[in-house]
C-alpha cells in the first residue's frame, strides 16, 4: 500500500474500525442520555436503575474520547477500553450492540432474536478485548 509493514496497516483498520463503531454507538447512546436528561422523573425509583442512569453520562464521554483516539491511533485508546470494558459490559454499551435493533428495523417482533442477537455482542465485546489487547501489545513493543 504505502510502503508501511502489513501488520501496521491491519492495526491501523483495526482502530478506524473500531472508532467507526463505538461513534455509532455513540448516536444511540446520545438518544439514551437525551431520555435520561429529560424524562428522569419517569425511571422507575430504583438503586440499580439510578447508577446506570448516573453512568451512561461519563461512559458517553469515554467512548468519545476512546472513539477519537482509536482514529488517531494513540495509546491511550486501548487504556481508555480497559477502562470502559467492565462499564460497557454492565451498561450494554456494545461494540456492536445496534444489532439488537435489527428485527425492529425488519418489523420482526419476536422475542427470540433479542437473546440471541444480545449473545452475539457479547462475544463481539470479548472478541474486541482481544484484538485490542493483541494490537496494544504490537503497539507497545513497536516504539
């Protein structure tokens, strides 16, 4: 391509990839938070269902700047993820978690595509762990 090892073009898919991703995320974590902003008054007056509410606003700012950083390629990216992974797990904030929206899409109101399609970010959520942990590693031992 331009002269650059391949393994540093695969890197460099790999982290525009995934930036693209988490900034589609971003546009339905963005309507999440607008609900949360302002119909708060409407969620059920429950601990569990205040912390996620509480944390989806400075996990919007996290996978902004992981998004941004991915792009440019920096470090501090793959730190940010190990950061926001457990948060991301909790809050079903998924790499590719706008499949679950899929059958809606489609008028297909089943309630068996949710499970398995929520099963499938799951294990694309691990899956990313991985190659971010593989890249950062290559990434680390490049400089």
């Amino acid at each position: 391509m331009n002269g650059l090892p391949n393994t540093v073009n695969n890197m460099r898919l790999l982290f525009r990839s995934l930036a693209l991703l988490d900034l589609i995320s971003l546009v339905f974590m963005g309507m999440q938070l607008w609900n949360i902003a302002f119909h708060d008054h409407e969620l059920p007056n429950q601990l569990s269902v205040k912390v996620e509410s509480i944390l989806m606003f400075p996990m919007f700012i996290l996978v902004l700047f992981g998004a941004v950083g991915l792009f440019l390629e920096k470090k501090f990216a793959a730190i940010i993820y190990y950061v926001q992974f457990v948060f991301r797990l909790y809050l079903w904030v998924f790499t590719v978690g706008f499949i679950t929206l899929i059958p809606e899409g489609l008028s297909m109101y089943d309630d068996r595509w949710f499970p398995a399609l929520l099963k499938v970010c799951y294990v694309a959520e691990f899956i990313r762990l991985y190659l971010t942990i593989k890249a950062h590693s290559k990434l680390s031992k490049s400089v």
